[in-house]
C-alpha cells in the first residue's frame, strides 16, 4: 500500500517499493532482450550464460535496465491508488539504504494540481461590453462597400497627395549599409495609412512620377527588429506610379449591383439585421472573456511550474501551426523578428500562467456548483466536431466519432465542464456601465 509521506505546497512525496524477487525477474528478462549483443571468446554471440556477463562486467550490469522496466508500472500504479492529479515528470532517488535488500525503495516527488476553492464569484461585477448598432456603424460598413467596389483611377498630372495610392522602388541604409528587409521594387503604399515607418509616407507626398529622391525616419524605440530599433535610416525612393480611389454613389443602382435587394432602404434594413446579430455574438464572447479573466484573478495559488511549461509547449506548437499553415515556420519567423525559439517560448509565460489560472478557476466552479455533464451531450458535441470537419466524409466522421469517444472522451467532458462553468458565471454577473478612462496628462497635451 502506498502512502503520501508529505505534501509541500503542490508537491508530494510517496515511496515506492520493489521486491527484490521482481528485480530479479526483471534482470533476467532485461538478459535475455540484451544477450545477442555480448561476445566473450568462448561463446557464441548470443549465447554467453548471465553469470558470466555479471562475472566479466560486474553484478549490477542488468540492475539499472531492469529498474527502468519497473518502475513505470509501479509508479503508475502509484499515482492511481493515490489518485494524484500530476502536472509533471517525477524525480526518483533510489533510497541507497535499501540497496541489495528484499525491498528497494525509491523515493518520489512529483507536482501535482493545485487544489483551488474560490468565492464570490456569483454576482460578480463584470464592466458590459454589449455592442450597439448604431448609424454610425451602418454607415460604416456602407462605406466599405463602396471601397470594395472603388474605380481605380491613374494620375499622371499631378504630385502626390495624402490619401493617394503609390508604386515605390526602395532602398534602405543605415549609415551607408544596406539593411536586410530595407529594400524592394513595385510596393503599392497607400499615403496616410500608417503602414510603414513613422514619417515615411509623409515624405512621399509633393513628389511626382519618376522623381528619384531621398527620405530619412528614425526606426521606434519599440521596433520588432532589435538592431534596428531606435536608429535613423535614409531610404532612396523611386516613385512609379500615383492613383487614387474614385468611390461609387450609393443609391439603388450601386445596391441592385452588390446586393438581392432593389433598394437602398432594403439594404440597410437587412445590413442592420445582419450587424445586430453579429453584435449579439460578439458581445456574448466577450462577456465570456471578461467573466473567465474575473475569475482567473481569484485563484491565490502557487502554480506549478509543470503546469506553466506544459501551457507554453502548447501555445508554440498552436503559434506554429498557424504560420506552417501561411508558409511559414516558427524558426524561420523569430529569426525575421531577431529573437530566438527559447526568447519567444519565454515570452509566452505571463499568457501561459493566466490561462492555467483560468483553467483552474473554471474547474473550482465546476466542482463547487456540482455541474455535469451526460455521455448524451458528449456524444452530441463529438458528433458536431466531426460533422464541421469531415463534412462530405461520412466514413471518416465514424471513425473519428469512435477514435474521440474511446480516447478523448475526458478532454471532450473537461472542455465542456468549463462551458458550463463559464456560462453559470455569465449568468449570474452583474453587468454594469464602463468606467470612463481618464485621459493621461500627455493625451491632453496631444488635444
């Protein structure tokens, strides 16, 4: 029987023990998986008798293999009796003291996941960030849609002007050198866009087609690429090209080419429609982030450093996903940004620890109000899952259905565990007015 010795904050220690018979068995197995690999004059390969290899290479030579055959087993085996949530890999000693008796005992310490209770949480204030369609809003998206559908008319009579369309040739050098990622040809610019540099578009502006001349900016303090942060660059420009939009007049002709419907009116009703109920999701969302963020400030627990580490390994392996998925690697891009994997990993920390602490803020909730969830629902989730993405694979869908059920069925109920969490916690806040921000002394200089 395995008993927990201590318990130091989310650290605990056990022992377990090994017979010194199933050491043996062990050795004996590790011999007969390993004997093909032994010459000793004399013997064939493959056939020199145990004791002789312990006489040649000493008495231990299988002790060590036949210790890492056991021990996952019963440290497993351990973990389970003791019903340990563990966050990490274990450090094992073996216990020197035991060593060559009938039971070898190994001692283990393992962290495991912080028991979390939090208060307070029903009726919790939470600032209302519901979005209102306003005219201003239609007006808006209106327009974008005569953006979308804008004439491009070339200019070949005039300088440039903020607002225009530009095809530049580029060159950039700091103090005579030219820098990497400095320079390109046929890059369409768009003046007033804030786009490139601080200062850069600016410049642009009074020039006319053909004119070869120079700008100088200074790279922000701030700048994503560290050797060039904070120095002054010259870019020698060659201007290509000026064109500018020319929009189209909103009226019923504009919305019978873009649109199912005859008129004007016709349109913005069915826009306002369209935009309430995009509002409504997205403010529900937020609400759910905002409620999750509140509850995650009330767990006062230290957090495992395994659990923090996990956290950052999966949000590398998701970030790069998403840029192989642009064609990009995550080696390739933190080199474009001047950092390095183990700098970018680092800079993941203070998002990985929110959301563990989140994680397990959702979980308190879910334990203390009782919340579960039916093998009903699982199955109704999986089966949504594999629907949206296998849709015309009915085949496929079944096996995945199966593969989710019989291996991920408790990832699937944990995910919707929190659900239900953070949706008792939407429920029950209370949803008041934004405070308004108080403008700082260097917004009221800028004014």
């Amino acid at each position: 029987m395995v008993e927990i010795k201590k318990k130091e904050n989310n650290k605990v220690f056990f022992d377990i023990v090994l017979k010194s018979e199933d050491i043996k068995k062990a050795e004996t197995e590790v011999y007969k998986k390993n004997k093909k690999y032994f010459e000793i004059p004399g013997f064939r390969k493959g056939h020199v008798p145990k004791k002789m290899i312990e006489n040649m290479y000493g008495k231990d030579v299988f002790f060590e293999d036949a210790i890492n055959e056991l021990l996952p087993e019963a440290y497993q085996n351990a973990i389970d009796e003791l019903k340990l949530d563990v966050v990490d890999q274990p450090n094992m000693d073996i216990d020197e003291d035991t060593m060559g008796k009938d039971e070898l005992v190994v001692n283990v310490d393992v962290d495991v996941k912080p028991e979390v209770e939090i208060s307070g949480y029903k009726g919790i204030e939470i600032e209302d960030p519901t979005l209102t369609v306003t005219d201003e809003v239609i007006d808006s998206e209106i327009e974008n849609q005569r953006r979308m559908n804008a004439r491009i008319i070339n200019v070949d009579d005039r300088a440039v002007k903020d607002g225009d369309r530009v095809n530049i040739d580029f060159k950039g050098s700091i103090d005579g050198e030219y820098f990497d990622g400095g320079t390109a040809e046929g890059q369409d610019l768009e003046i007033g866009s804030d786009t490139f540099i601080p200062g850069f578009e600016e410049q642009i502006i009074g020039h006319e087609i053909g004119e070869e001349f120079d700008i100088n900016v200074d790279f922000p303090e701030d700048y994503h690429q560290k050797d060039l942060a904070g120095k002054t660059a010259k870019f020698e420009i060659k201007l290509n090209s000026i064109s500018y939009e020319e929009l189209p007049e909103f009226d019923d002709e504009f919305v019978k080419d873009i649109s199912e419907f005859d008129t004007v009116e016709e349109f913005k009703k069915d826009l306002r429609e369209k935009k309430e109920e995009e509002f409504e999701t997205t403010s529900l969302m937020e609400k759910q982030r905002r409620a999750i963020e509140a509850l995650g400030d009330m767990v006062d627990v230290e957090i495992p450093e395994g659990m923090v580490r996990n956290q950052m390994d999966q949000s590398l392996a998701n970030y790069d996903q998403t840029l192989r998925a642009q064609g990009i690697s995550l080696e390739d891009y933190v080199k474009m940004i001047g950092s390095s994997i183990e700098e970018f990993r680092e800079s993941a920390r203070p998002g990985a620890e929110k959301t563990v602490k989140n994680d397990l803020a959702l979980e308190a909730v879910v334990k203390q109000e009782g919340l579960e969830v039916t093998d009903e629902e699982i199955e109704e989730e999986v089966d949504s899952v594999v629907k949206e993405y296998f849709k015309d694979d009915e085949e496929h869908q079944e096996r995945m259905k199966e593969y989710m059920l019989n291996e991920n069925k408790e990832v699937v109920k944990s995910d919707l565990e929190k659900r239900k969490a953070v949706d008792f916690v939407v429920d029950n806040a209370v949803f008041v007015e934004p405070k308004e921000v108080e403008e700082t002394e260097e917004e009221k200089e800028e004014k």
